[in-house]
C-alpha cells in the first residue's frame, strides 16, 4: 500500500490523533514511519524582542528545537510501543505547510498523515490552517484526521 508515511505532529491532541492513525496504517501496510515537528524559526529581531528568555536556552529557536525534540521523541516510543520497527523522527524550522511538504518529497513519502485544527471549513478557508495549505500544495495524498 504505502513504502513511507509522513506524520507531523505539533503536541495538540489533534496531531495525537494522526499520529495513532498513521501508526495504524505503517502497521498495515509494514510501512516506514517519518515523524515530524516544525518550529518557525524566530529572526534575532524577534527573539530580542521576547519578553521571556529562558534560564537553559539563548534563543526562543533553541527552546522551541528542544520542545520539538520532546514531542517527536514521545511519538517515536509511542509508534515503537505499538510494534513498529522502522520508525524515524525529526525536528526542523521553517514555514510548516512548505516544510512539512518539502520534507515528504525529500524523503519520498507516499502519504501525509496530519491532524485538523478542528475549526470549521470557513474558517479554515480564511486562516489558513497547515493541514489546509498541505492539502493544496502536497504531490502525493494527505490524509488529514
């Protein structure tokens, strides 16, 4: 069915929620699971002008990369816990509908696997949702739950 599944995950239950899909289906299908978090990478115009910093980190890029660590590291175990063996995970920076679709061409997915914000299709249309950006730009199919 599928050689490679693409999910990406934010730490939100609706990407959870993906995520055990996407398991379900590189389960089915003894696919090779690719996890994902994008960050949006902040200028050093932005991150002087943070109004927090951080005891362990110099920059928001560097506290948002070790959050994005956690929340793939957390889908890995919960992806091996359910038996999958080839299983992948990744953090990267930049615009996250482009990134997430960028990253699924280098690495030859054949399925993107995201989660919905859960806001109607209205608003979705007007905001601009990733999984609503991914679906128009991605080559292969999305699968969004």
């Amino acid at each position: 069915m599928f050689k490679t599944i693409l999910t990406a995950c934010d730490g939100s239950t609706q990407s959870e929620n993906a995520l055990k899909k996407a398991i379900e289906l590189a389960d089915l299908s003894n696919s090779e699971l690719l996890i994902l978090t994008v960050y949006r990478h902040h200028s050093m115009s932005e991150a002087s002008l943070s109004m927090v910093q951080g005891r362990r980190h110099a920059t928001p890029d560097e506290a948002l990369q070790e959050y994005g660590r956690e929340i793939v590291d957390a889908a890995r175990d919960m992806a091996k816990g359910a038996g999958l063996t080839k299983v992948r995970a990744f953090v990267q920076s930049g615009q996250p509908s482009r990134t997430i679709v960028e990253f699924a061409k280098k690495h030859d997915a054949d399925l993107i696997v995201l989660g919905s914000r859960g806001t109607g299709s209205i608003d979705g249309f007007f905001l601009g949702s990733v999984s609503h950006k991914v679906t128009g730009i991605a080559a292969i199919p999305v699968l969004v739950v």
